[in-house]
C-alpha cells in the first residue's frame, strides 16, 4: 500500500520528498492513516485539529487523542476551536458547509504563519464516488463531476488511490487505534445518506462503483482542462488582485460564451455557488450596490465591476490560554498578560485592561467572540446584563459589534474585552494575588 501512494505520488507530481507537509487530522480512521503513511514514507508533516464544538465531550476526547497522536510522532501540533453553530446561523449554512468553510480558512492560515507547503487531507476513492453523486443530486457543473482532485492548489490528497477496504487492511496491519465519530452512522447528513443508502444500492447494478466513477472523473478532468483554458484567459483580461480585495471588470466578460459558467468558475474561489451567481446577473443592470454572500467572501456590484472581500472567518474561532502565559497575539487582538502581588498592585480601571482576581479563574481561559445569549454582570452592578443589551448601551456600531471579544473562565465571561469587566471577578481586598489582562493597541 506504501508503494501504492507513493507511485500516486510521484505520477501527479503531489509534492516534492522535501516538502514539509500540514496532515488535517480528525482522529478518524482515515486520518491516522495518513499520519503513518507519512510517517513511513519518511515525509516531513505536522497535525492540524479542527474541534467544532458540535459533540461536546466527544469533541474534547477527540482533541486531546490528536494531541497525542502528534506526540507519538513526534511532530508539531496546532489545533482550533470553532463556533461552527453561531457561524451557520449567521450565515445560514448547514453545519457541514459551515464546519468545512472554516477547516479550509484556518488550514491555509497555519500553513502560511508555519511555513508548511502543503495541506494533506486523507480523502480515498470512496470520497471520490460518494462526491460525485451526492454533487449531481445537488447539481453541478463540471468541476463537480471530477469529484476530488488530487491536488487543488496548495491541498493534496495522497490517498486518493486507496479504497476504504485497503485503509481497513493497513490498520489491520499495522495495529492503528483511531477514534470513530458516532455521528458518521447517521443519515441525517448528506454524505452519509448517500454512502450507507445509495452507493450500496448503486453496487447492486455494477460492483464496481468507485472504479468506474474514477474512470468518470479522469475523462470530465481532461474536457475541463480544455474549457479552463478559455475561462482562464477571459479571467486575465477582466480580474485584478487588490491588498485590500479583488475586482472583476465586467466589460471584458460581455459577449463571452457561457456566461454563467464562466462567471462561477471566476467566482468559485470565494466559494460562490451557481444559484447565487444566476442571481447576480439578473442584477448586472440596475444600481450598484446590490450585495451577495458566500460563506467566506462578499461581492458588491460596483458599477462596471464587481468587487470582492473576505469575511473575518478568525472571529469564528477561540484561543486557549494556559495559566502562566503572558503573551497572545492572534489576527484580531494582542493581549499581554502579567501576574502581580495583591498588595504591590497598583489597579489600573481604564477599559482596556482588566485587573482579575487570579485565584477564581479556572484555567484554561478562552478567548472567544461573544454569542446571542451570552451575559455578565458589569463591574459596579449586582444583576446579570446580556452582552447584546450592553453593546447597544455602549452604542457599539453595528458593523464592529462582530469584532467584540470575551474573555472567559470555564462557562463564566469574565470580561468583554476593552469594555466592561465582571463584577464577580474583581480585584477586592480579600485578592492575594491578580491577573492583569492589557489589550494593546487601545
């Protein structure tokens, strides 16, 4: 099986033997093949955890699994906790889209900030086949008809030649122990309707299903190639990469064979799908400023263009803090941390710091955006207050209100970052020994 990915390796030209490599590593049984098939292939990689936050204690076993797991290879381990409910309300996507959206922003994050080359995900043939039914029932376009590509941009699949009988051989083989995800038996997700329900069914009529929709997927990747090429040209003409967003002239596209295809193909990047983008040409003639979303990006009719912003995906994610750390200094906010004795602190009341009582806190902390639902009590008050109401009576803009940050200890806000500390958490005389908390840059 090792020369198997090897060989598919080296014929797509995936990566260099050099390459150092960023593995997504859920825990699953697939995952913990990829580790140690890179890690027997003698390949240079570190281990990325997403936790969404969706199985409570499962999701937190899960975690510290991983963690372990980078441990016994001996590798880096870089891991995030999401708000993947909150942002699939707020965007109005299904947790699966929501969950995948975010993996994909913040794998691309750690491999720039760590200098990796690749991102490694442990996708097989049976993704392949269960990808390209379950995108012709939603609908399609050409691209959806390759399925998984072995590499798209900086992503690469080893795996892809594997079925996920030779995965169950290698485990076997190799005595793995993996973490099974009990929500993978239940067919209320899409995917798994179609692996447990309808390829079973489909197999009934020809045996083999995966082949011959690898076989499929080759022969569409060699015809799209062909109409990459046009819709490649017309994008050189009509887009332009801006510092602060990209813009897509529109005089360039008019008379253009296939517009709506060639529009979705420009806009597929930012994750626009083609119901949206049939939308946006109804919209071509009336007044600028008409808006459309995408999970990760926004574009805005801008007269003859069309410019397009990436949302702050980073908002949607929490960071960890040990006891005894002093620094963090995340995309959205630089925090600076000291501990002091009570009785030589000199307390500071200015908003963007906060002076606790370090020996109520639970460690670890968390830095989180603030939720619907989320409360505290204000520092100088008794009753509880939500943050949504304190926000309005902070006259928090309404376009900053998703930028506002809380501190938390186990369950407890312990301060809404540069605004208002807890009451329950502050310095008193009883206080032996503070936290204090500086927001820089305010």
């Amino acid at each position: 099986m090792l020369q198997k990915v090897l060989g598919f390796i080296q014929t797509h030209h995936l990566c260099l033997p050099e390459s150092k490599m960023l593995a997504a590593v859920s825990g699953g049984i697939d995952s913990v093949v990829l580790c140690e098939v890179l890690h027997q292939l003698k390949y240079s990689f570190a281990i990325a955890h997403c936790n969404f936050g969706l199985r409570s204690e499962e999701s937190e076993a899960d975690q510290v699994f991983v963690k372990k797991l980078a441990k016994k290879y001996g590798v880096p381990f870089f891991t995030e906790n999401f708000s993947t409910s909150a942002f699939a309300t707020r965007e109005k996507l299904s947790i699966q889209m929501a969950a995948r959206a975010l993996r994909y922003h913040w794998f691309e994050q750690v491999r720039q900030q760590e200098g990796y080359d690749f991102v490694a995900t442990a996708h097989h043939s049976n993704d392949v086949a269960e990808t390209i039914l379950l995108n012709i029932t939603k609908g399609t376009g050409i691209a959806g008809l390759h399925g998984i590509q072995p590499r798209n941009g900086n992503i690469i699949r080893p795996l892809l030649p594997l079925t996920k009988d030779d995965i169950y051989d290698f485990v076997t083989e190799q005595q793995l122990i993996w973490r099974e995800d009990s929500s993978n038996l239940s067919t209320k997700y899409q995917r798994n309707k179609i692996r447990h329900e309808v390829i079973p069914a489909l197999k009934e009529i020809n045996p083999n299903l995966e082949e011959t929709l690898q076989q499929t997927a080759e022969r569409v990747s060699q015809a799209e190639a062909i109409v990459a090429r046009y819709i490649d040209e017309l994008g050189q003409r009509a887009m332009r990469q801006e510092a602060e967003a990209v813009y897509i002239s529109l005089e360039p596209l008019q008379g253009a064979t296939g517009l709506p295809v060639v529009l979705h193909e420009l806009l597929k990047p930012y994750n626009f799908s083609y119901p949206v983008v049939l939308e946006l040409l109804e919209a071509l003639e009336s007044i600028s400023g008409k808006q459309f979303d995408s999970p990760t990006h926004t574009l805005v009719k801008d007269r003859a263009q069309l410019v397009i912003t990436p949302k702050n995906l980073s908002a949607f994610g929490s960071v960890a803090i040990a006891e005894g750390q002093t620094e963090v200094n995340e995309a959205h906010v630089h925090l600076q941390l000291r501990y002091v004795d009570a009785a030589q602190y000199k307390l500071n009341t200015k908003p963007h710091v906060a002076a606790l009582d370090a020996d109520l806190l639970k460690f670890p902390l968390k830095l989180r955006p603030w939720q619907e639902g989320d409360w505290f009590v204000p520092l100088g008050m008794n009753g509880k207050k939500k943050i949504s109401d304190f926000l309005i009576d902070r006259k928090v803009p309404a376009n900053l209100k998703p930028n506002v940050l809380v501190l938390t200890s186990e369950q407890s806000i312990v301060w809404v970052v540069g605004q208002r500390l807890d009451n329950r958490f502050k310095v008193t005389d009883k206080t032996e020994r503070v936290l204090e908390v500086r927001k820089l840059g305010s």
